[in-house]
C-alpha cells in the first residue's frame, strides 16, 4: 500500500522568519515602555485599582448634574458633527486636487503637466501638514485662539480630519475603476464632469464608509479635547476629576459608553442605507 505523502507548507519558513524578526523588533519597544503587565496583578496593584474603582461608586443621579451632562452631550454631538462638517469642506476640494486620475493633462500627457504637478504638490502638504498634529495640539492652538468652549473644538477636529479626509478620499478615488473618468476626460470632459459622472458612482458606497467612521472618531476625539478646554463631556469630566467627585466621574463615563453605542449605530444604519 502506498504511504500517504505528508503536506509541507512551502511558507513556513518565511513565515517563521517573520514572526522572528516581528518579536526581535518588538522587544526592544517593550522594554523601553517598561510595560510589565504583572505589575497590575501584584497585591498593590490589586489594591490600588480596588480603591481607585471605589471611588466612582455610587454614580451621581441628583436632577441638576444629569441635566448638565445631557446639556454636555449634545455639546460633544455637536461639536463632533459640526467639525466633520468643517472637515469634508476642507479635504474634499484638496483630494479632487491631488487624484492624478481626474489629471486632464497626463492623458495626453498635454501642456499642463507641470502646471498640474505644481499645483498638486502643495495641496498634498498641506493635507500631510493637516494630519501631522494631532487633533488635541490644534485644539490647544485654537483655545488660545478662539478662548474656552465648542468653537475650539470644531476648529480642531475640522483641520486635522479634513488632512485625513482629503488623502483617503484621493486613495479611495484611485483605487476604484478610473476608466469611466479616463474616458470622460478623453471626450472633452472637465474634471468635475468626470468625477460626478465617472467616480462619485463607484465610490459613493465607500466614502460615506469611511465618513461615518471618522464622525464616530470625532465624537470620541471631542470628548478627549474637552480636557484642554474645547467643550463638551470632556471638559465635565476633567471639572469632576479636579474635585476628587468619582460618582460624577462614572456618570460621565457611563454616558459617553451610551454615546459611543449611539454613533456605533447610526454609523451602522447609514452603511446599510447607502450600501
């Protein structure tokens, strides 16, 4: 009777190789970090955290601090929707600058090669200079700026994602079957002809994928930038944090869970829609 052949992956060893040089160059992060997970299971890390924990117990539901919080709530949505407004104003005009595919001249190439290079250069610095800060560094910026409060916040979240917006946005054109544009273009279309009638079709579905997911990133974003002044839940937060009010604290927290299940869902229902 013939022997069964044993099966051998002819990736293993690649793979293995890879997974080696994974850990040897994740080691050296680690030991800079000084992450020791068993330190949070020691006896005085279980108490510290037992205590900690405590203090957010029992939440405060007094009338006068939900009514602030709801008020808070609809600061951080607003604020949120508000900045992802700001933003597509921002990314959309660059990211219909810097797709080579909507490029009238590279289908020739015609006379305006240079001039459209020229053009599209400084459109991709300014959205990599966008997205190089991270949202809370513009949000100190801006409350020096504008003062405390939502405008702040808006400022921040509409320039740091419309640098996100605008390059994923030119990725996601790109990526997409560009040969209904090319051919628009081709007859004596504009760029805008060949993007509402070539593109915008093929890749609605996905750019409104990626826009939900940023307006849930923002809203999360907003909360984190109210720390610094900009508004909303987080400035409450960082207000009950500095008077040691941990029930205050586990309220905010439980609303912002609450908050973060209510984006989950939009977001969901929107995909469905235009899906």
């Amino acid at each position: 009777m013939n022997s069964i052949p044993r099966l051998r992956d002819p990736a293993a060893a690649p793979r293995l190789l890879l997974a080696v040089c994974i850990v040897a160059l994740l080691w050296p992060g680690f030991s800079l970090t000084e992450f020791d997970p068993a330190a949070l299971f020691d006896e005085r890390g279980r108490a510290t955290i037992v205590k900690f924990v405590g203090t957010f117990f029992p939440l405060e539901t007094s009338p006068d601090f939900l009514g602030l919080v709801l008020k808070s709530t609809f600061e951080t949505l607003a604020i949120a929707t508000a900045g992802m407004a700001f933003a597509i104003l921002i990314g959309w005009p660059l990211a219909l600058v810097v797709t080579r595919s909507l490029s009238i001249s590279r289908i020739g190439p015609g006379p305006g090669l240079m001039p459209g290079r020229l053009v599209r250069m400084p459109a991709r610095f300014a959205l990599m200079f966008f997205r190089s800060i991270p949202e809370i560094v513009w949000a100190l910026l801006f409350v020096r700026a504008v003062g405390l409060g939502p405008a702040a916040g808006v400022l921040a979240i509409g320039v740091t994602y419309g640098g996100m917006l605008g390059k994923v946005y030119s990725e996601i054109l790109e990526s997409n079957d560009t040969r209904p544009a090319t051919a628009l273009l081709e007859a004596g279309g504009g760029r805008i002809a060949a993007f509402c009638y070539g593109m915008w079709p093929v890749a609605l579905p996905e750019l409104v994928s990626y826009s939900v997911y940023r307006w849930e990133c923002a809203v999360r974003a907003s909360v984190i930038m109210g720390f610094v002044g900009a508004g909303g839940l987080g400035l409450q937060m960082e207000l009950s944090m500095r008077m040691l009010n941990g029930g205050e604290v586990s309220t905010i927290l439980l609303t912002f869970l609450l908050l973060v299940v209510l984006a989950d869902g939009v977001s969901a229902l929107l995909r469905k829609v235009t899906g």
